[in-house]
C-alpha cells in the first residue's frame, strides 16, 4: 500500500483525535444530562462509521483467507512443506501462550494487586456489574457443555457456504481451503492451471479491495476509539476505587511480552531488528488497539507481515489465519492476572497445583476465545469455574475491560505476526526488509 500519508499516521490521527474527543467528554463534562446527551450523539452519529469499517474489514476476512490460502499453496512445489509450516506454527502458538500465561502469573503474584481493593468495593463493584457479569457467565456455560473433540469436530464443515457465513468459523475456512489447494496441486498441470490463474487473479483483486478500505482507516479509528471513550466515561472511576493496580499489571505483562519476550524470540531465532519489525507492523497494531478484533485486523496483519516485514504469501497465508484464530497471547496473559486477582479478592487462596490449573486452562481458553472483542472475558468464566472460583468474580473487572482488550489484542496480532516472521526465516522464506545481517 503506497500513500502520501503512511497508513500508520492516518490510523494513528484517527486514534489521537478520537482519544481527545472521548477523553475530553470523559475528563471534563460532568453534568449527568449533558454526558448522556454526548453519549447518544455519539452512538447515533460517530459510532456508525467505526461499525462500517469494522463491517468492511469483516467482509474480506474471509475471501482474503480462502482466495490467499489456495494461491499460496498452488505455488507449492512439494506439500509436505505445508505440514512442516504447520507443525511449527502450532508449536510456537502453544509455547508462547504457555511462556504469556506464566508471565502473567509471575506478574501479578509480585505486584498482589488485591491488597489494594477492599472488600467492601469490591462487593460494590460485583453487584454493578452483576448484570452484564451474568451475559458472560452464560455464554462461558454454552462453551463448557461441549466435549473434548468439539474443536476438532469445529474443524470441518458439512457447508462451506455456512463456514464462510460467519467470520468465527475461520479455522473451517482454512480446512477448506487447504483440501482445495492440496487436491489443486494433485491433478494434471493442464486441468489446475487455468484455477490457479484463477485464484491468483481474485486474491489480486481481493488485496486490492483491502486497500480500498483502508482509505476508511482514519474515520473509522477516531469513531471506535471516540465510541469506547465515550461510552466508557462512567467506568473510570472504577479505576481509582482500586482495580487501578489490576489494570497496571495487565498493562505491565502486556508490555513484557511485547518489548521484551517477542523482540528477544525475533532476534535470537530469526535475527530481525525488532525495532524495524515493529515499526513495519505498526498498521496493524495500532488497528488490533481501535477494534479489539484480531479479525477484523487480519487483512491489515496479512498486508504488513508480506510487504513491510517481507514473509512469503505461503507462510502468511496460512501461519496468519490460523493465528488469529487460535493463538492469543495477550488473551491468555491477561487471564492469567484477572483469575488470580479475582480469586483472591473473592478470598480465595491459591495453591501452587491452583496456578498449574490456571497455566492449562487458560492456554486452552485462549485457544478457544473468538477473534472479536470481549471474547477473552467469556473464556475467563471458564478459567474462574475451573478453579471453583465464583464466575461473578468477572464483575469486579468489567469496567475497564474493554480498555483492557483494546491492548491484549494489540499484543495477540504482534504475536501472531512475530511467529510468522520465525517461522518464514526458519524455512529460508523472509525476503527481508527487516533483518539484521
Ligand atoms: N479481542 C481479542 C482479539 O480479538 C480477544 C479477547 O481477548 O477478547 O484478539
């Protein structure tokens, strides 16, 4: 994507001015009627455009995955090297979650952000948020009803017209696409050509699509961002009666795993500059930070890991997708802190064989949250039931837990993208913009 005006910086205004818009209602208008008022205009007039762009994203989700998935595997000369690319994409995934839940636990062990929040406000906020608490216990319910194949059962559609209906059915697009491209490249060269030109010409036209929306980038980043700061203007106080120091060590492990674990994994197994890694995938971040999906960002994720960082179409194709399905670092980070500070608030203490639970589980929730916003809260439940802890717990922390997911997902995309550019380097496929030697 050539612009006048990098996308980053016309992503980031949109963000900036959204921030002074919700921020300035949020710090300075306090007259009750007048803040309602706002908040109205708001979702009526400026939050309609952040949904349209959002909306877009979701729309080439899907046809960028599938049309980008066929093309980069009809490029491939031998398909075992698809099995090798996902083994190793799997693997990353799992110990990454692994390495983000044990950070998220070393963290908030040592800061015992608890000890700041008494009981009584404690029981204040859970009974404010008992309604929307109880939206989320539900739907963790539904999810924990199913048996241990149901992910893999998830996995292959009796529909493909279905699976492409609904953006959370991405991992069935992507076993669609992969028996499309495998039976591509198994019949004879006469037959499969004329579909490969096929496929490449639509992925062209599907990129191109992607770009065109874009240019929405800037309005729909200061809607979104104006909306949550808006709408969230009440929520803050929450901050200050003492979940202030939950949301600073949700923040801390964050920031751990993406300036310190992901630049060290990106420089010892792939030698790339993590400063040049990150500045290339600036677009994406900053659009993970605006709406809180990893698939809504997905097209942009895509865009930056091929032409900033310089990945090959197979890898990110594949390695992407998949991992803004299933791995979810900032996810999983972050439910590790919120379990332990809730149990402990609600009184419970935890056992070591408590925090290997919380290890487990919470790498197996996050593999299961949905790309979209909120999703990591409704696996909490599961997380908290897992420790018999009380699921209403998630009361205490829902007031700030859209800012929260806001950041989890910045830190879910750049995980994602960091594996991709291992995974390219390790195969001999990152043509590099961004390598050190
Ligand atoms: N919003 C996150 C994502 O899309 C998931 C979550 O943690 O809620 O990656």
């Amino acid at each position: 994507m050539k612009r006048k005006f990098p996308l980053h910086w016309q992503i980031l205004t949109g963000l900036i001015f959204g921030v002074i818009y919700g921020g300035g209602v949020s710090i300075f208008v306090d007259t009750t009627s007048l803040v309602e008022a706002i908040q109205e205009f708001t979702a009526h007039w400026v939050k309609p455009w952040g949904t349209i762009f959002v909306n877009s994203l979701q729309l080439i989700a899907v046809p960028l995955v599938l049309f980008s998935l066929v093309n980069g595997i009809a490029g491939l000369k031998d398909f075992t090297k698809l099995g090798s690319i996902g083994g190793r994409a799997i693997g990353f995934y799992v110990i990454t979650t692994i390495i983000a839940v044990s950070v998220g636990l070393l963290v908030v062990n040592g800061f015992k952000p608890w000890e700041s929040l008494t009981v009584e406000a404690g029981k204040d906020l859970i009974s404010a948020y008992s309604n929307q608490a109880e939206k989320n216990i539900s739907s963790a319910q539904k999810v924990k009803e199913s048996g241990p194949l149901q992910f893999l059962i998830d996995l292959v559609p009796k529909n493909i017209v279905g699976a492409a209906s609904m953006n959370k059915n991405m991992l069935q697009v992507i076993t669609f696409a992969i028996l499309f491209g495998i039976a591509l490249i198994s019949i004879k060269s006469d037959k499969s050509e004329p579909v490969k030109k096929f496929f490449e010409g639509v992925n062209e036209v599907v990129l191109k699509m992607v770009d065109f929306i874009m240019y929405l980038a800037p309005i729909g980043t200061f809607a979104l961002i104006s909306n949550v700061f808006v709408q969230n203007s009440k929520h803050f106080g929450d901050l200050i009666i003492g979940i202030g120091g939950y949301f600073i060590s949700v923040i801390f492990a964050l920031v751990l795993l993406a300036l310190v674990l992901y630049p060290l994994i990106l420089w010892v197994f792939a030698k790339v500059n993590p400063l040049q890694f990150l500045k290339s995938i600036s677009p994406a971040q900053l659009l993970a930070f605006s709406t809180s999906s990893s698939a809504a960002t997905l097209p942009v994720t895509m865009d930056c890991v091929k032409n900033n960082v310089g990945v090959s179409e197979e890898v990110t194709s594949f390695v992407l997708p998949l991992g803004a399905t299933i791995n979810m670092d900032g996810t999983s980070c972050y439910q590790a802190v919120a379990a332990v500070f809730i149990a402990n608030v609600m009184g419970f203490d935890l056992t070591m064989m408590d925090q290997l639970t919380i290890v487990l589980t919470a790498t197996l929730a996050s593999i299961g949250s949905a790309a979209v916003p909120g999703a990591g809260m409704v696996m909490l439940a599961i997380v908290l039931g897992q420790l018999g802890v009380p699921m209403e717990g998630i009361g205490l922390i829902l007031g700030v837990d859209r800012l929260l997911d806001m950041c989890r997902t910045v830190v879910n995309v750049t995980g994602d993208a960091m594996v991709s550019t291992v995974i390219a380097k390790q195969i001999g496929q990152l043509k590099i913009k961004s390598v050190v030697n």
